[in-house]
C-alpha cells in the first residue's frame, strides 16, 4: 500500500495510453512523457507500459506501508526519503514505513514514479491511464489526493548497489523541437514557425501544450472536423499554436500545420509553463531514424537494468 | 488502380485517408465500410473516421506503416467495400428540456425566429450521427435545418455542463461530459451518453439515427432523479 500524504500540483496514474476507443471519442491518453516513463519502468524489469504516477512541477509526499523497489525518471525533482536526498534514474530500495518526498521540478515539468509490480489499479477500457478532462481510468479517474491508499506489491532489490549509470538529463533552453509540415502547411508561415521563438503559455495541460509568441499568419480559416493525434500542431484563428499532447481529443477542427516527431515528444512533456522552444523542419525519414535511435537507447538501457538486477549475467 | 480518396501520413504510426472535404453520405458509406474490412489489417489499433476522413492508428512499436501496403490492402478488398450498404443503427428520441437552454433567446434573436419556431425547427429532422468524437461519446450529427445554421459563439465558454444541447455553424451536437465550447447552449437533456458500465460505452454510435423532443422542466428533473446515481452526473 502506497498512502498520499500530500498529493502534489496533479498526480495521476498513467501507463502508455487507450488504444481501440479512439472512434467513441476517448483520448489516448498515457504518460505525457513516454520515453522517462519507460525508462522508469525497464529500471524496474518491467513492461514499458507498466501503471506508474505521473507527478507535474510540485511532486507527492508518499509513505510506503510496504517494502518495494521504486525508480524517478525525468524533470529531476528534490526527492527525499525519511529526509535523505535520494538519486533519480536508477532503482532505489524502499521500506516499510517510509516517507517520500519529491519536492518540486528543478528543471523541467514531469517526473515518473514507476514502482516493482506496477500501481494495482483496475484497467478502464483496457487501460489504467488517467483521462482527466472526463474523469475516467487511473486512480477513481482523478488526481490523486490527500488520504488516497493505492496498493503496490512487495518487492526487495536483491542485490542492493549505487553504482549505476544514468541517463542524460533535461534538455536545455530554447527546447528544439523537430516537426513535419502538416497537410494544411503553407509555405508563408515558414517564417514566423521556424525562425521565432515560442513559449509554453500556463494555460497548458495535458490535452494541448498552447504556445505564445508573434501570431502565425492564418493557414486556412476553417476546416472540416479532421483527425488529430498526439503531437499535432494545430492553428487556431489567434494565431497561436496549440500542440496536442497525451489527452488529445481523436478529432479536431483547426488547421493541423505540423506534427512533432514522436521522438520528440518527451521534450515537449518536460516544458514548464514560461519555457521557450523552437521548431526545425524535418521530413518522416528523419523523424523515424530518431525515433530508431531512441529505441536503440532504450534497449541498451534495458541490458545495464538486467544487469543492475543481476539477471542475465 | 485508382481510388477515390488520398493516403497521407499522419504521424510515425498513423495513415490519414482523405476524401473531398464535405458532408457527403457516399463518403460516409465508404469510410464505414471500410472500417468493415480493416479487421484484417495487421497491427491497427484505432480506426478514426470523421465526414471526409478516416484515420488509421497503428501499433507505435510495430512495424512502420506504409502507403503502399495500405494501398494495395485496400485494392484488394475494394469489392467489398465498395459494393457495401450505408451503416445502419438504431433510431434513438432524446428528450431536450429546452427552458434550459441559456442561449436560447440569443439565438431566437440571430435566426429570426420565436423561440417556439427555434424548438420546433430543432426537433423536425431526423439526424444521422456520423461519427464521434472531440471528447467521448461527442456525435458529430447532420441534418441541423439552414434556418438554424449560426456563427458559433464570439468568445467560446470555459465550461459547458453535461447533457447540454448546442448548435454551431452547420452543426448541433450534445455534450457527454462538462467541456468547454464555443456553440451556443439551446437545451439540456437528462439523458447519460457515456456510461462504462454499458456494453456500449456510447450511447450513440455512428449510424444512428436521432430526434429530439422537447420535455418540461418537471419531466426533465424527474428523469434526472432517475439518473442521479450515474457516473456522468458527478
């Protein structure tokens, strides 16, 4: 059992996203962050899409009523147990009675708190990830709260070390981020899109990451309701983007003038509101090498969790 | 081989099929029908149709889809979509209590009308949901008569209620959930549209066919107490 002493800005529960419920008009859903929440999760030996909290600028403070393994993968928060700074990205030993306490982001926006087993929520349409905008998956479709118990398994790392190498850290500022032109691209917003620089506004959340700066010329004033996915970047009337992110609606109808490369999703997940990014141009080829590069990464990853864990070897 | 929509991609793992961008029941029969055929397509995990497009999600550690593959899938089974009948569904009646509805007089007001010619020309037609979406159990539906086709709202609200029944542009539409929105609010019906305690999550699928008919404000809590337990009213 996992009990929420304070619960944070918004702590949810999230794994990789509802799939198969995209026509009833469901978001995907799932960590903003995939990729930290995948390393956090193969720190741990187990699936990418185990259940893990998502915590965004301002962390829980959790204790533990049970021994378990844990791993924090992403923005690097001020993590505390029973009061002693505890290292992010590699798995750390927890025991019974204990008290965790994240702090808030240093840098960057999200951090992922995987746990040994995985959080034991009851999956809603095939997933337990939260949709918060209509309540639904996770823990009581919700954030958590204060008093909130959520139950875990016992685990023990069986050969507890520190030596472990950890993964790169936040990008730094302005954030670039690699784009496709969408299909209602045109080519006098090349300009403005590509050369100016954008900022997260606060008004951002997980169904869309809305972007300030000089308004892009208009693409195309309305179109017909379209598809739209996580990382499409749509241009309403104002001018001001607004890239998708995990709880996208399925449909949308704003011009889509770009779509992030999925490698570059987790950049845009680990944007404070106030933080600046720019784009670059990129055509599918590239943006599938990154995404092939970053699963090389994940893999390599995956051989020194094993080894950590003194499996395999 | 020709067909009569083009493939884009849409993302490192999605396909966009894209027809001529209208409101067309043809299209419409093509899409669904097509969705009839995709169970045999490898590694889909989502298929996302809108009035003249349909999205095709696939799995993110799969293999890459390619145009060319989805091309010549489709070739392939082209009898079978091509050949095939409109999707069909159930015929549902919503009850709307339109006192309700907080813009109502505004709207009476943009389209000329009385209030009662507002109400009657709403519940005339029989609406075709063509697809959901925009938040879950959201029917995009055709069919809103021309006299009630009005420019969406200046500044949209930051929340609309649940239940709401709303019109904007060529469209009218009701909201599952509390969302924000920028259509103008004429009604409010008791009626749950997403409950996942049902077999099917939605209470309207593409297909369906629908009417609104209108309910007093006593017969419109009356229903609501009868509904109160529902997930969706919280």
């Amino acid at each position: 059992m996992l009990e929420v002493i304070k619960p944070g800005l918004q702590t949810t529960v999230q794994d990789h996203g509802r799939s198969g419920q995209a026509h009833l008009g469901f978001a995907q859903s799932g960590a903003a962050d995939l990729l930290a929440a995948s390393v956090a999760n193969r720190l741990l030996l187990q699936p990418d899409d185990t259940p893990l909290l998502e915590c965004t600028l301002v962390g829980p403070t959790l204790t533990f009523h049970c021994d378990t393994v844990i791993a924090l993968v992403g923005a690097p928060m001020a993590p505390l147990l029973d009061g002693q700074p505890l290292q992010q990205g590699q798995p750390i030993a927890v025991f019974r009675g204990q008290r965790l306490d994240l702090g808030r982001a240093r840098r960057g926006c999200r951090t992922y708190l995987a746990v040994k087993g995985g959080l034991q929520v009851p999956p809603v349409l095939g997933s337990c990830a939260t949709q918060l905008n209509v309540g639904i998956g996770g823990w009581k479709g919700r954030a958590l709260q204060a008093g909130d118990r959520l139950p875990i398994q016992r685990h023990h790392l069986p050969h507890p070390q520190d030596s472990f190498t950890r993964l790169g850290g936040i990008t730094p500022e302005p954030a670039l981020i690699a784009v496709i032109p969408g299909p209602h691209y045109r080519e006098h917003q090349h300009r403005a899109l590509f050369r100016r620089q954008w900022r997260l506004s606060a008004h951002s959340d997980r169904m869309g990451a809305r972007l300030e700066g000089e308004p892009l010329p208009e693409a195309k004033a309305e179109i017909l309701t379209e598809p739209v996915q996580r990382g499409t970047i749509q241009l309403p009337p104002s001018g001001q983007p607004i890239a998708l992110m995990a709880d996208s609606q399925p449909t949308g109808g704003y011009p889509k003038i770009a779509q992030i490369a999925r490698a570059d999703w987790s950049v845009l997940a680990q944007l404070a509101p106030g933080q600046t990014l720019r784009f670059i141009q990129c055509d599918w080829e590239q943006a599938r090498m990154m995404q092939a590069e970053q699963r090389a990464r994940l893999a390599r990853l995956s051989i020194s969790a094993k080894r950590f864990w003194r499996e395999g070897s | 081989m020709t067909l009569p929509f083009q493939i884009e991609t849409l993302s490192e793992n999605a396909l966009m099929l894209r027809w001529p961008p209208r409101q067309d029941p043809d299209t419409q029969r093509q899409i669904h029908a097509i969705i009839g055929v995709l169970d045999a397509l490898p590694g889909l995990r989502d298929a996302v149709p809108t009035y003249h497009c349909l999205g095709l999600w696939f799995d993110p550690n799969g293999p890459q889809p390619e145009i060319e593959n989805l091309k010549q899938f489709l070739h392939q089974h082209r009898k079978k979509w091509r050949s095939a009948p409109p999707v069909t569904g159930r015929h549902r009646t919503l009850p709307v209590c339109y006192e309700l509805g907080e813009d109502l007089d505004t709207v009476a007001q943009l389209s000329q009308l009385s209030v009662e010619a507002v109400i009657a020309r709403h519940c005339a037609p029989t609406y075709s949901v063509c697809f959901l979406g925009f938040t879950p159990g959201f029917a995009y539906l055709s069919g809103l008569p021309e006299a009630l086709q009005l420019p969406r709202r200046a500044s949209p609200r930051a929340t609309i209620p649940a239940g709401s029944v709303a019109i904007g542009g060529s469209q009218t539409g009701i909201y599952p959930s509390p969302s924000p929105g920028g259509w103008h609010l004429i009604g409010r019906t008791p009626q749950p549209l997403l409950d996942l305690n049902q077999e099917s999550v939605t209470w309207l699928l593409p297909g369906d066919t629908l009417t609104f008919e209108p309910i007093s404000t006593e017969q419109y809590q009356q229903l609501c107490q009868q509904n109160e337990a529902h997930p969706c009213w919280k």
